[in-house]
C-alpha cells in the first residue's frame, strides 16, 4: 500500500465487498496514513460510487418494509445489533469516502476521516461479533440503504458533507443510543451495553471531527456557521430532522447552545 497514493488506497477500501477484508483494510488505510507511509496526492477526479462494495447481503429493502421487533426477544435483539452494524459498515465507507474524494486538503483531514474509518471497522466488528454469539452474522436480516444516498447528495462539496454527515447522521447515534443503552440494559444484554458505550464515546469524537471541519470549511468559504447548517439542513433534509437530541453529548462533540436551539425548533416545525 505504501507506494500508492491515498486516493486510491481509500477507493479500494470503499469498494471492498467482504466485511471482513474492508474493515481490515480500513484500519491499513489509517496506519499508512498515521505514519506518513503513504503519499496524499490525489492524481485522478473522484468518481461517484452509487454502491459501494457490499455483501451479497443483507438485502437492501425500504425503511418502511424493515419489519419491527422487540427486544424482549433473542431474534428482537438480534435484529437491533444487526441494524447497528450495518450503519457500521456503511460509516466505513462514508468516512474513507472523505478520504478519497476531497483534495488539496492538510495532513490533518486524512488522519482525521481514515481514524473516523478505523474506528467504524471495529464498531462493526465488535457489534458482528455480539450477532455471532447469539447465533447471527452479518447478513440474517434486511436493511436499508439511506445512509449511502446522503454520501451521494454531497459527494459534490466538503462543507455539504461536513455539514450533514457528521453533524445529522452521526450526531443522531449520539441522540439514540443512551435510551438504547437503556433498554438493552432492561433485557439483561450486558454485553450489547458495554459495546454502545465504547461506539457513544468514539462517535462523540467523530461528530466533534466533522465540527471542526465544517466551521473550517465554512471559514474558507466566507460563511457563518450557524446560518449555513440551517439552510443546508432546510435545502437537503427539506427542514426535517429528528429529536429529541442528546444535548450534553452534542455540546462535547462541539454544538453550540444556540445550534441546538435551532435542531430543537426545526424537530417542532416537523412535529
């Protein structure tokens, strides 16, 4: 890997098909980046990936048609930590993405979103692993493709990805996963409780790397912060959002009081 340039290393990476070989291969990614064995240039115009490189399975079905489960049963559980992981395994590939489609950017940036991907690797490994203990693999059950479709509708701009992967999509798993937590607790699934506390810390860190990136992005382009989130989120999301949201963990990860001001009047106008 060392001889090639970044851009095409994190390219392999986003279209690797087997979980297994892409999330070693995202860990790769991150340690020839972190140790400055791999050169940043990115020589080629980025390409669009409508998919990228998954399993045959799980099958790709509407959010409606995804049936729903309890969690008072070991198939309900299942089924939860197989929809984590599957945001897992498509966070691998919305981080590494960054990677390879934004040139011209510091050392800072790849470091960053491969670390971001390194991270998901193991989040997706560790939650696979808690399916294998109960009899499941990655795969057993449907899923939906949304979190890809927001890596195509701003693969054309840095400051739209900054602003609604990390700062929505992510920041969402912040808002969810306590009362997750929570209630994975009430079934007696310890183990599936330690490993969201590990994934709640780490994505803290993720959405704080993406504020940081999306106020510099806005920096360079002239554009005030607060102002532009809003319409970003009104112009893509068509002003939808989802709460209630987790404020204590939004604020370590970067929000300001009066960003979350604003989510909290965006959720009431779509309530």
């Amino acid at each position: 890997m060392s001889e090639s340039v970044v851009q095409a290393c994190a390219e392999a990476v986003v279209l690797e098909c087997d979980p297994t070989a892409k999330c070693a291969a995202a860990a790769t990614l991150y340690e020839e980046i972190r140790n400055d064995r791999i050169p940043l240039q990115h020589p080629e115009t980025p390409r669009r990936f409508e998919i990228p490189g998954r399993p045959e399975r799980p099958e790709l079905v509407s959010p409606r048609e995804l049936p729903r489960r309890g969690l008072g049963s070991e198939p309900g559980r299942a089924a939860l930590l197989h929809a984590l992981a599957h945001i897992e395994f498509n966070a691998i590939n919305l981080a590494v993405d960054a990677v390879y489609r934004f040139p011209d950017m510091a050392r800072d940036f790849y470091v960053d979103w491969a670390r971001v991907g390194a991270d998901e690797a193991r989040h997706f490994g560790m939650l696979r692993a808690l399916l294998n203990d109960r009899g499941y693999d990655y795969g057993d059950f449907p899923a939906h493709n949304g979190l890809w479709e927001t890596a195509v509708k701003t693969d054309h701009d840095l400051l739209v990805r900054m602003a609604l992967v990390p700062r929505v999509l992510e920041a969402r798993g912040i808002d969810v996963t306590p009362g997750l937590m929570k209630s994975l607790q009430g079934v007696g699934a310890d183990d599936a409780v330690r490993a969201l506390d590990v994934i709640y810390n780490d994505e803290i860190e993720h959405v704080h790397i993406g504020n940081r990136w999306f106020h510099a992005a806005c920096g360079w382009a002239n554009q005030d912060p607060r102002t532009t989130f809003n319409s970003l989120i009104r112009e893509y999301m068509s002003g939808r959002i989802k709460g209630p949201f987790d404020r204590e963990g939004r604020l370590h990860a970067g929000f300001t009081e009066e960003e979350l001001d604003d989510l909290e009047a965006l959720a009431a106008e779509g309530t």
